[in-house]
C-alpha cells in the first residue's frame, strides 16, 4: 500500500530530503521514492486541500484514470468546478494528469500535522 505523506514543513526540510537523496544515489545506492507532499504552512495546506478537493481525491481514489466529467459526475458536481479543484490538485503534486485522464497515484493519505501554543 503507497500512502502520501502531507505535511507542513520548510525549505530546509525539503532541501535535507533531497540531499539525502542525492548523496544515496551518488553512493551507489538505490534511492526509495519519498511520497510526500510538503506545505509552508497550515493555511496553505488548507487552501489547497479543501473539503471540496478531498472529495476529488476520494473519487479518485483505487479507481485507475478517469475522465473529468467522470469525477464530476460520481461527486455531483459541475465539471467547470471540478476542472479547477483538478487543476489545483495536479499542480500541487497530489494527482497525475494522462492521456487517460485523471489519477490519485497513491491508497491512502496521511496528513501530519502539529499545532503549537502561540
């Protein structure tokens, strides 16, 4: 099962990650894939993944590219809305555009999230 990691992090989280990985694959090493989606912050991870877009995500979810007036129509919504929710969601990182259609790439989501005292 491939589970995409969301969570909030910053640039040095993302830059360690890749150096990580860098240094592995320079060594020789066979380097495994990172299925994480990382976000400056709540409010962005919110804006971007928003109770409407988690639908798509539903949707999508174990069912193999699908059309988007498809995904509109098994989530009763107006394929114009759903285009940018789609749209949204591709250029982000969490779904994958085909000649197919549409695809959630992963099982499961699992969202990281810590909240401070001010």
């Amino acid at each position: 099962m491939t589970t995409l990691r969301v969570r909030i992090g910053d640039f040095s989280d993302m830059k360690s990650g890749f150096l990580q990985a860098w240094k592995e694959a320079g060594g020789g090493k066979r380097v495994k894939p990172r299925h994480e989606l990382i976000f400056r912050s709540y409010e962005d991870m919110h804006r971007v993944l928003s109770p409407a877009r988690l639908e798509v995500v539903k949707a999508l979810a174990g069912q193999g590219p699908l059309s988007m007036r498809e995904v509109a129509r098994r989530i009763g919504r107006d394929v114009k809305a759903v285009h940018g929710d789609i749209t949204a969601l591709i250029n982000c990182g969490m779904i994958d555009r085909t000649e197919e259609g549409v695809s959630f790439p992963y099982d499961r989501i699992r969202l990281d999230v810590d909240i401070e005292a001010a």
